[in-house]
C-alpha cells in the first residue's frame, strides 16, 4: 500500500469482528464517536488506523475498510493480560482516575506496556508518508509519542487523552511517572479534555522534569542541546450530534420509546443511568440513593422506575468482577424490597444496545443520572441532550465528569454527598415543563455548536500550526 499522511494510533481499530449466523467472519463497523468523527479527514487524506482487533494471538493482514487503511496490531493473550488488561487498566486507569479503585504497580506489566507501546509506534512509522501528520490516541499508548520522535523525527506527533489526567499528588505515586511524561512530551501537541487536566499535566512536568512551561507552551530540550516547543491545552470531545438527532426524530425510535414506557408499565417517571460496567461512574452511589428514596417513601414503585444500562466491560479485571457482584447485588436487594407482582424497581441490564435502542431509552426517560465519580468526559450525558429534541427532560450531572464543565444548565450534583443527590433527583422529578424546557435549550446549544468534528478540527488546526516551531538555546 502507499504510505499514509494521516495516521490514527489507538489501542482498538475503528471495527468489530463479527460472527455471522453461517459462521463467516466480517468486520462491521464501531459505534464509537472517535471513528465518526475522524472519517471525513481518514477520507479525505487517505488515512490510515494502527490499532488491535480486540482479540488475541489474531494475525491479521492490513486490509481496506470504508475508505480507510486498516492496520492490525497483534497482541497475544499475554500482551493482553499485562499490557491491555494490566498496566492499562488495572495501573493507570485507577490512577487516573483518583485511585478510586487502588492502582497495582508491576514491573512486570511495565515491560508489556513499553514492549507493546513499541510495537504500535514501529507499526505507525511504517506505514506514516515522509512528513505525514499521526495521531495517537488515549492512556494505552502513552510512550508511542517519544517513541515515534526519535525513529521518525519529519512527522507531526498529535495525542490525545481521553480520561482525566490526576493532581500531582496522586500522579507521583507512579514509579514511572517520568517515562511517561517523557512519553507524552514526545508530540507537538499533547490535548486533555479540562483545563484541569491540562494543568495537572503542566506541574507534573514542571515538578519532575524541571521543564518551563508557559500558558500552554512547554520548552522540551532536544538531545543535541536545542529546544522544541509543545502545547499541552484542553481539546473537550463531543459527539456527532446531528446523528442523534435525525434518530431522535425518527417514527419508528419514537414509537420503541413509547413501547419501552409500557413495557415498564408506564411509570409516571422513568429515571435512566447509561455507563460502562465500571467503578468510577457512580452506580453505587445512584443506586444508593434511589432506593432509600423508596426507603423513605418519597417515591413509590409504581410511579418511579429506574433504568440501569450497565454495558459488559473489562470482564477479567479483578476490579471490575467485584464491582460487578457488588452491583448485582444492590440490584437484587433494592427490588427485592420494594417490587410488586407490576412494577420492578430497578430494570437492570448488563447488555449493550445499538445506536437506535439507545436513542429510544434516552427518549423515554425523564430524568438522565450522570454521576460519575471521576470521568475524562462522559459523552452519555451529550447523547441525551442531543437525543431531547423535544427539549424535555432533566440532566442530573456530576461535576466530576469533565461535561460539567461545559453543561451549565444540568442540575450539578457531588455523587459522594448521597442526601444532596437524593433531592437532586426529587428536583428533577417534580421540576415542571418551563423550567426543563429553559435548561434543556441552553444544554442543547452547547452540545450542537460543539460536535465532534469540531474537536477534531480544533485539534488538527492547533497541530498544523504548531507543528515546526523550533527554539534555539
Ligand atoms: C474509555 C477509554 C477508551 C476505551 C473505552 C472502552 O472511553 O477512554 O480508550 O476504548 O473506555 O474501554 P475498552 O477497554 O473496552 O477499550
């Protein structure tokens, strides 16, 4: 294939492989945001995406899909225990997230993440045009910058990070931490989803390394004695608005949010939470608040039902097989109480849905539960603005979640504070139809000025520009 002069590095390809009912194997295409938003520019510069199929020990050739230039990295089932299910997942995801759950440091997993970090860097330099421009995404790869500078000085080095960067007190506990930040520091612009974010990045690098920085420049030393300049900001991701829309508007996802209403025997209120099964979106503390509203009997069964989507993730971390068996067990014992022969308490479901499934559930709930301990974004909390084209509906919103800083209009809520929840929820219940419809139009206006493709403009420009700007010492 001809080499590319626009390169995505993520630890998943944008495609799912899939088992047809005959047994044939196929690739469709992933629901995720990130793919949507990068397909007019994989397109239009004949890009190319290095990441993992999502399952191990595949060997899989380069292949073409949808315009794009698809490049496997392969992973075996060890990678994927110490790299991908280890040090990703079970080190910096925890760590990252303010040690909601306790980060375990292993040197073992260490050597897997640099190994692997290596594998997708040399994967991206081979298939990268001279001068092209590569963007690597997310905490997976955070070594693949430096890595790709010093085997390919000509390109332009994009990253960015998706979930939150930590305060520097938690972020030192790393005993890799100035590898990492070196990794990091390895692209022209390096973009967080806060400004918060960005700035916890800033002291660390000046706290570690002793580097200067300024605004959002950081002076990074070259080996031979010169300096280059990057830019660390905030770059907050969205999502392609528009497609929830023309899916909200559709008949037949009107008529399934009408069918979901019944089928759950149409409660006067519907409350919705939609997460990844994961501890660090709060659905233990929503959870907890719900069912002593029912406790108290400010709420009835009959009148208030909540809805858990609670999707499969990460099924063989420790964390998350607890996190599970806590999780199902709250479920087992709030229905267990408060259930009758008509009403369930909570709907739990441990499934993923698609696209059109999800807009219908977005539509038939009244009140949306956001209450994220910590999270780099949460885009569940866009999808259901985007989604309440009959500007109805409340957003109940943790400030913890980086859309806080951008939804002003939500009913903020501290998670941890389980009372200040509780009448959070008995807010958004009982808030009436003017007051919901004024702040669902503001919410709606910042989530349609700022899509996804927005995002990716915005960081491209600052790339283009950036890109080159060399200092002399
Ligand atoms: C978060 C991360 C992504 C990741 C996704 C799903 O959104 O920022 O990088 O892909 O979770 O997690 P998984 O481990 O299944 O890729």
């Amino acid at each position: 294939m001809e080499k590319a002069e626009f390169v995505v590095v993520a630890n998943r390809l944008p495609v799912d492989h899939i088992t047809g009912a005959d047994g044939e194997q196929t690739w469709g295409r992933s629901p995720g945001g990130l793919v949507t938003a990068l397909d007019p520019v994989m397109r239009n510069a004949d890009g190319a995406w290095v990441g993992w199929v999502g399952q191990p020990d595949l060997d899989i050739e380069p292949f073409e899909f949808d315009g794009t230039h698809l490049v496997p990295v392969r992973l075996s089932a060890e990678d994927v225990e110490l790299y991908y299910e280890g040090f990703s997942n079970d080190t910096i995801w925890p760590l990252y997230h303010d040690v909601i759950a306790a980060p375990r440091y292993s040197r073992v997993w260490w050597e897997a993440y640099q190994r692997v970090n290596r594998r997708f860097a040399d994967a991206a330099a081979a298939v990268s045009a001279e001068n092209a421009i590569v963007w690597v995404q997310d905490y997976q790869l955070q070594l693949v910058p430096q890595m790709l500078r010093q085997s390919r000085p000509d390109l332009t080095i994009g990253y960015f990070h998706h979930i939150p960067f930590p305060a520097y007190g938690l972020f030192s506990q790393l005993p890799w931490r100035r590898q990492v930040l070196q990794g990091l520091l390895g692209a022209d612009v390096i973009g967080f989803q806060r400004v918060a974010d960005a700035g916890n990045f800033a002291r660390a690098v000046r706290r570690q390394l002793r580097y200067e920085t300024k605004a959002s420049g950081i002076t990074v030393p070259n080996d031979d004695g010169t300096t280059r300049r990057a830019l660390a900001r905030a770059f907050p991701i969205s999502i392609d608005a528009s497609s929830y829309m023309q899916l909200a508007r559709s008949e037949q996802v009107q008529a399934r949010a009408v069918q979901i209403r019944e089928s759950l025997g149409n409660p006067a209120y519907i409350l919705l939470g939609v997460d990844r099964l994961d501890y660090t979106k709060g659905i233990q503390h929503r959870m907890k608040a719900y069912g002593e509203l029912l406790d108290d009997g400010r709420i009835q069964v009959e009148d208030v039902t909540f809805v858990q989507v609670a999707s499969p993730s990460r099924e063989r971390v420790a964390a998350y097989i607890q996190l599970r068996d806590e999780i199902e067990l709250a479920v087992g014992r709030i229905n267990g109480d408060h259930d009758t022969m008509h009403h369930t308490a909570i709907r739990y479901l441990h499934q993923a849905y698609p696209r059109e499934e999800m807009v219908a559930l977005y539509l038939a709930a009244d009140v949306m539960l956001v209450t994220a301990l910590r999270d780099g974004m949460n885009l569940v909390a866009k999808e259901y603005v985007a989604s309440r084209v009959d500007n109805r509906g409340v957003l109940v919103l943790s400030e913890f979640a980086g859309a806080s800083d951008e939804l002003g209009s939500a009913i903020r809520i501290n998670p941890h504070d389980i009372g200040g929840l509780k009448d959070a929820i008995m807010r958004a219940i009982e808030m009436p139809a003017a007051e919901q419809g004024r702040r669902m139009r503001s919410l709606r206006r910042r989530v349609l000025e700022h899509t996804v493709e927005d995002w990716s403009r915005d960081f491209l420009q600052a790339l283009d520009a950036f890109h080159g700007r060399e200092e002399t010492q």
